[in-house]
C-alpha cells in the first residue's frame, strides 16, 4: 500500500458507503394501493398511496446506528488511512462493518416490506456488498480469506440484530393464539396510515366484512390488514361528522360503502375512485350498518318513533339526492308486544332484522318482521325470563344475561356472545333454534362481530393486551354441543293476566325532564343550570312555571296532587343541607331539612309522593322520613323503594323488597313480604310460573303508584299487582313492554315516558 494517499479501493468503499444514506430521507416503501377520498357527498376522489422513506421504516435507532457506523467507517478512511498500517486495517473493519449492516438492513427490508420497499432495500444491500468487496482489495490472500470470513459472520450478526432493535414499523408479527382464536391485529396503531403494524382504532371501531376480507371502521376511515399484518388503507374520512356517536362509515357491501355524510345525510359511494356513484339521503335521523345483503335500516326526520325504512346500498346508481321520506316503508308501527323499534340497535337480515331486547332479567334475541298493515311482528329467536336456565342447547331456553354484536354466516346461523366476564363464550344460534358454543374462553371483551366471506368469524376484542382484531377460522370445527335445559327452567312463563294499554296523552320531545304530572297529559319540563326554571306544561302546550332550581340541576320532580310538583336540592359541600322544594303556580316554598336523616347512612334518594298536598315522605337508605319545621321524624326504617301516599293518607312504600301500608304516619303492616327470599332477582313472572303467591313475591325492580280508580298498583318487571285496602294482593296485568319504561305515580293513575311521550297505562 503506498503511504501518504487513500487508497483508491477504501475511498470507492468508503463512497459507496454513504450512497443508502443519502437515500433514507426518500420513500423506501410505497402503499400498493391508492385508498380513495371520502368527502361530502360527492363521489369517491382518488388519494395518495402511503409512502414511507428510509428512516421510518428502520425507525430512529437503527437509523442512528447505521449512520453511525457508515460515518465512522468515512472518517477513519478519509482520515486515518492514509497513515497505513493499523489504521488501513481499522478502515477495512469498519467499512466490511458498515457494508454488513447494510446488507443485513436491506435484507430485512425486503422481508418485512416486500417487493414495495424493493428500490431502497436493494440499493442498501448492493452497497453493502460493494464495501464489503472493495475493503478486500490488493491485501494479502490469507487475509481476503480471513476478511471474507469475518465479512460472513459480521452479516450474520448484524442480520440477526437489527430485528431486534426498538423503532420502526418494523416486520409482521407471527399469528399469536388462544384456543382456537387466532390474533389477526392490534386496534391500537398510532397512526392511521397504510404501513403501520396493525390498525388505528377509536371509539366504536367496527369490524367491516369486505370482499377480500375483513376491515375495521374507524373515524379516520377504513383499513384492512395485509398478510404481513400491516394496515392497508382503502378509504380515509376527512371530515368525519362530529355528530356521530362512532364512525361514520356504517358499512361496505357489494364494494359500495354506506357513511354519515353529514349529521342528517348518508352518502352511498363506491371503494373505487372510478365509481361515480354518489347518492345521498336527506333527513335521516338514525341508521343501522348494513346487514349481509347489503340493505341499512333507518328512520328519517319527522317519522314516528319506532318507524323503519330501507336502503339497499345496490339499488340506485350514479349521482342521486333523495329525502329519507322517499324511501319504502319496513314498519310503520312498533310491535304490540314488544318495545319500539331503535334501528340504531338492529341488524338487517333478509326480509326483517335482529335485535337485542332488555326483559325482567337479561335480554332476549328478536327476530323483527313486517306485517300486513307495516306493523312491526316479534319472533322471539333465544333468551328466557329464568336465570337458574343458564346457557343451554336451546335458544329460546336459554338465559341471556345482556346484548352482543351480532353477525350471520351464509348458512343463517346468528353469531353472538352468551355469557357474562369469564363464563362469556361465542356462539352461534341455528336456523331451527339449537344453540352451539366454543368451549374455548374469549381472549376478551367483544365489542365488534362479523362474519367474513371465507366463513372465518371476526371479532374485535378488548383484552389485556389493548384492543385487537381475532378470528376463528374454521368456526363450525371449534363448536360444541351445550346442555339441554334443567327441569327446573321455566324460561317463558305463560301470561297470568291481559296487557295494559299505552295511550300517548302528551308529547314531552327532548325535554330534559319530562315527568309525568297527571293523567291528563300535564308533565313537568326543566333545564340544566343555576337558576334552571321547572314548569308544568299541559297537553295543549300551555306552560305554567312552578320555580327555578338553585342547584342548576335537572332532577327528578314528584307530583303533588294538586297541579304543583316537589323536588330536592342539596347545597355543595362534604355534608350538604338538603333542602325539600314545593313549586306551585302561585311560587315556590323552601323546607329545610337535616343534612343526613337516619345518622349519617347515606342521603337522600328522592321523594314518596303524597297526592293529598302533604310535604312527601322523603325517601333514604335509612329510612323513611317525614320532614316538619326542619325536623325530621321515622316513618319507617330501611332502604326506601318507590312509594305512593293516597290523597286520604292511606299510602304504600317499598322498603327492603317489602312492601308497607300507611294510615298518615302510622304503619299499619306488610301487604307483600317475600321473608327470607326479599333479595330474590328472579322475574316476578317466574316466580309466579313456580307458584308463589302474589303477596309473598320477592320485588328486585318495582314502582308503586295508584290507577285510575285509586287503587294501589305494583309495577313489577312486567306484571302488574293490584292491592286492596283490606291488603288482599292480585295479579291484575302483564306486558312485557313495561320492561323498560320511564313509570311514575301521578294524579289520576299510571304514568309512563317513552322516547319522548307521555303515556297513561290503562289497566283491563
């Protein structure tokens, strides 16, 4: 080697060295796919493919060290060198560890990116292996041996290393399992970008099925994940209404998708810029995700509660605008035996729709039909009234502790979650009603459920790990059967009595109070903040203010028998003074009270109305309580219920699951007393079907009030008891449609608030 010069073999490495380098500021990785643009309510616009330069997909370390160990590399060359000796040797080190790190990060590119990241990857590995060659050059053969040698292992090492270090998007990792469940990708990205491992989720993602796969929805728009477990983005949602609960893309079918395109439009478009399909629906209030054949449910502004309209994704083409109003009718009127139709809460199937419905104890699964006059018809598909049912192999008899996400395979098997916290298990409820389970435990809460076109169920789940996308491939291989049904389950308890009947008197809208005054239709109306005025308004509209609320707000008001209502507001602080309001047409009235009837356990809970204008019994944990001048004296000692004073004195109160009757103050006994069982949660119905006596039921959920006639009612989950003033006890009506419903005591009877509306409950 002459000495005083570089020597031209290391300059040319140490050039050649830098060339990746220069590179690492431009894209390295470009997204296969040009997602499109979903904006307004024009047609899908083509967007920018995702790209990736160098330094991001090595992330900040690997960057760091690479550079650092390139510019060493240089410097030992361009500075060092050209003394020889063992300064010639350390610039060959350094350069065949600079040309390995090369080789190993384009290696590592090309297998964590693919063929996409081919230019920057390639261009890192031929350097690489330039330097490696070139800092061999004219130096002894035993010494190409040894350099070659030491090349090889620097590779290897290097190879192995670089994977391991922290930054980056960095490669796919393996499937991770339990049980049959396969790990498809967290929910969790950081950013909502094609590229990323995994996907960005946010606040009600939703699981899309897609022609090619399985998506998620999320308010940046919507994703799926290629083989390599990275997002590939197909749609972004600039401008996401800011109304919307979730998303506001509800759905894809067919390679047309369905979104809220602005807080009372959806907008139908293609996933293909070339797509001029644009059609947009003016004035819907609400909207369900399409179901498997491509049709949403949605009501439109002004329609009644509980009306369902459809909107198939494929049946219009081009650039269309129509009002929700224009869309053809599914139902028009809710179902008599069942609550009114949320389509928020239903999933489209062929010819009708799926839902989730609150009974006495759990929930049931419906099966919503349209019927000859377009009132909604109720098949009851799974879920019982028994707890001691449990899960069995039948649907209708077994007990659904709460609502799923629901999903349909091709086979019209419906797919949900049975089971509460550990005991939760998926399963999949046949067309005729036997009901299979996955013996695994879920990895997680579901929050999101569907069915891909390969069959595979799809779930997105809330587990330890964060939130990520699941599958369970091959699902019909990981079922098994369920126990029949124990002799003992009495899941649908024949009827012991007629409906009530639901007659709307008045109309309270959003009011944020909406309590039911009278049975003529007077309700109470309230706003939010101090100084918040309360009003009685009539059926007519007529509003009469009867106050202003000091504490600024919007609570519960009790009738009080004569036109004017009660409320309780309490001052801030660690004890507060509890102070008993009485508003009239002529002003209000301020009774105060003891900071904590009943030594401190707990304060008040509202009020038992007395219909006769008497100050109301104020109801506590500890009792209830007669307030006079300040002072507060017993009237009985528990943890008050709902209770109702008659406007002779004659009242009854729930205390401890017992009910009492009152003459004034004075108690005259129990009417109804479980004993030993008053903390039983079994349905009343159920408890009925086993031959409890009405006056020994166990009451977990119920509201005393008076009908029409005076006599005392119990509301209790869906059966109505009458009690007589000689405390005889009777089941008068049942209507599981009770379930649910706002009931308040008011004057002249039976009161309900449903979605808005003030109902009288008539008795048969």
């Amino acid at each position: 080697m002459t000495v005083g010069r570089i020597p031209p073999a290391l300059l040319a490495a140490a050039a050649l060295a830098v060339v990746p380098l220069v590179t690492l500021p431009l894209p390295w990785w470009t997204a296969p796919r040009q997602p499109v643009v979903l904006l307004g309510v024009g047609p899908a616009l083509p967007g920018a493919a995702a790209r990736w330069p160098g330094w991001e997909l090595l992330g900040p370390l690997r960057t760091v060290l690479l550079a650092a160990l390139v510019v060493a590399a240089v410097s030992v060359v361009l500075l060092r060198s050209r003394r020889g000796g063992r300064w010639a040797v350390a610039a060959r080190v350094l350069l065949v560890a600079a040309g390995a790190g090369l080789v190993a990060t384009g290696v590592w590119v090309l297998a964590g990116w693919g063929g996409s990241a081919a230019a920057g990857a390639v261009i890192a590995i031929l350097s690489g292996v330039g330097v490696v060659v070139l800092a061999a050059v004219r130096t002894p053969r035993a010494t190409v041996v040894r350099l070659l040698v030491a090349d090889f292992l620097a590779v290897a090492l290097v190879a192995a290393a670089v994977p391991l270090l922290p930054g980056g998007a960095g490669p796919a990792m393996g499937d991770r399992s339990a049980g049959p469940f396969v790990r498809v990708a967290g929910l969790d990205a950081p950013q909502f970008r094609s590229g990323t491992t995994g996907l960005a989720g946010s606040a009600g993602t939703r699981v899309v099925a897609l022609d090619a796969g399985v998506g998620a929805a999320s308010r940046d728009g919507l994703a799926v994940v290629d083989a390599r477990g990275r997002a590939d983005v197909l749609a972004v949602t600039p401008h996401d209404p800011p109304s919307t609960a979730g998303p506001s893309i509800l759905g894809v079918s067919g390679g047309r998708v369905v979104r809220w395109s602005a807080a009372d439009a959806l907008t139908v478009t293609g996933l293909d810029a070339a797509d001029p399909v644009a059609v947009t629906v003016h004035g819907v209030s609400a909207a369900s995700p399409p179901g498997p054949d491509g049709v949403v449910w949605l009501r439109a502004t002004g329609d009644p509660p509980g009306t369902a309209r459809l909107l198939d994704l494929a049946e219009r083409d081009g650039t269309q605008s129509a009002a929700g109003t224009f869309l053809p009718v599914f139902t028009i009127l809710g179902p008599t035996d069942s609550t009114p139709i949320d389509v928020t809460a239903v999933l489209p199937v062929r010819d009708g729709g799926l839902r989730f419905v609150a009974q006495a104890a759990g929930v049931r699964l419906e099966r919503l039909s349209s019927g000859p006059t377009a009132r909604a018809e109720v098949t009851v598909l799974a879920g019982g009234l028994d707890p001691g049912c449990g899960i069995t192999g039948s649907g209708p008899a077994s007990f659904l502790p709460g609502p799923s996400p629901l999903a349909v395979d091709a086979g019209g098997g419906i797919w949900f979650v049975a089971g509460e916290a550990t005991a939760a298990r998926l399963v999949r409820l046949d067309p005729g009603g036997d009901l299979r389970a996955v013996a695994a435990p879920l990895p997680g809460a579901v929050t999101a459920l569907t069915v891909a076109p390969a069959g595979d169920v799809v779930l997105a789940l809330a587990g330890a790990d964060g939130p990520a996308l699941w599958r369970l491939p091959r699902p019909d291989s990981a079922l098994g059967d369920l126990p029949p049904p124990p002799s003992s389950c009495t899941p649908h308890p024949a009827p012991m009595a007629r409906p009530v009947g639901l007659v709307p008197v008045a109309r309270a809208g959003r009011d944020t109070l909406g309590v039911p005054v009278g049975m003529d239709g007077r309700w109470a109306a309230g706003t939010a903040g101090p100084g918040a005025e309360v009003a009685v308004v009539a059926a007519d509209g007529t509003r009469t203010p009867v106050g202003t609320r000091r504490d600024g707000t919007p609570g519960r008001v009790w009738p009080d028998g004569a036109g004017g209502v009660w409320w309780l507001e309490s001052a801030p602080g660690p004890d507060p003074a509890i102070a008993l309001v009485h508003g009239t047409a002529a002003g209000e009235q301020r009774l105060p009270s003891p900071a904590r009837p009943g030594g401190g356990r707990g304060g008040a809970t509202g009020l038992v109305p007395d219909l006769g204008g008497r100050p109301p019994l104020l109801a506590t944990p500890a009792g209830a309580f007669r307030i006079d001048g300040g002072a507060a004296t017993r009237v009985l000692d528990g943890r008050v219920g709902s209770g109702v004073v008659r406007a002779d004195g004659r009242g009854w109160v729930l205390v401890d699951g017992r009910l009492f009757t009152l003459d004034g103050d004075r108690v005259l006994g129990t009417v109804i007393d479980a004993g030993g069982r008053a903390g039983d949660i079994t349905p009343v119905a159920v408890q009925l079907a086993r031959g409890v006596a009405p006056a020994a039921l166990a009451l977990p959920r119920t509201t005393v009030a008076l009908d029409r006639a005076g006599r005392a009612v119990v509301v209790a989950d869906d059966v109505v008891l009458a009690v007589g003033d000689d405390g005889s006890v009777s089941v008068v009506a049942q209507d599981r449609r009770l379930v649910g419903l706002g009931l308040f005591a008011a004057e002249g009877a039976l009161m309900a608030y449903d979605a808005g509306d003030v109902l009288r409950v008539d008795l048969p």
